[in-house]
C-alpha cells in the first residue's frame, strides 16, 4: 500500500467513524425500528453499567448466543460415518456453529443472553 492510499484509507476509517458516531447519536434521541436502533436486551446492558466486571464474560457470551459465523462446509476427504451415518468422499457436511453453541446440554437455558453466564467453551 502506498503512502497515499494509506492516508485515503485513514481518511475513510474517520469519516466513517464520524457518521456512525452521528447516526448513533440521533438514533438515541429518537429511536426508530431499525438495525441502528434496535437493542434486543437492554437489561444485559444495564447489569454491563452496573459491573463493569461481567466485560470479559459478556464478550464470550456474544460470540456464543450470537456469533459472527452460523454455518460452515466442508467437503469430506474420504469416507467416514458420523454419528452413524455414512458420509462418502466428496459430500459436503454442514457445520451448524449455531445449533451448537444453543445445546441445552452445554449452556442451561440456551436461548438467553446473561452476562453473567460462566464462560464455557464455545464454538464462536
């Protein structure tokens, strides 16, 4: 990257972080039924305010409830069974990160957010 297409990209990051911080600012003002708006568990929030301290488990349980990647592929290099089901060389087998990362059977009451949720290992 050249010198000037360095300062073009920090120029964009600012202008970029500058709109957002603008747009978050009149979406607090007045709030509106969109993606900038929208705070689905404003209570998690509150008990973030409160304890400060959560921070490190809040950030595992976003990556867990709501991670950044749901589903991967892959193509299976020979043939194998899984969960006694046969898989043959070549099928491509579905990873649901998400389906995982709500088992009832790793993470109590799956479907909600907490904060103060003990860290476990994750799929995220």
């Amino acid at each position: 990257m050249s010198a000037k297409q360095y300062q073009r990209a920090l120029q964009s990051t600012h202008e970029l972080t500058a709109f957002f911080g603008a747009e978050f600012a009149r979406r607090r003002a007045s709030p509106g039924d969109d993606l900038l708006s929208l705070l689905r568990h404003p209570e998690q929030l509150q008990l973030l305010l409160d304890d400060p301290s959560l921070m490190a488990n809040a950030i595992e349980e976003f990556l867990r409830y709501d991670g950044t990647v749901q589903l991967m592929y892959r193509e299976a290099g020979e043939d194998l069974t899984i969960g006694g089901r046969p898989i043959r060389k070549g099928q491509l087998v579905y990873l649901m990160f998400a389906a995982a990362n709500r088992d009832p059977a790793r993470f109590p009451d799956p479907d909600r957010l907490d904060v103060r949720r003990r860290p476990d290992v994750h799929l995220a």
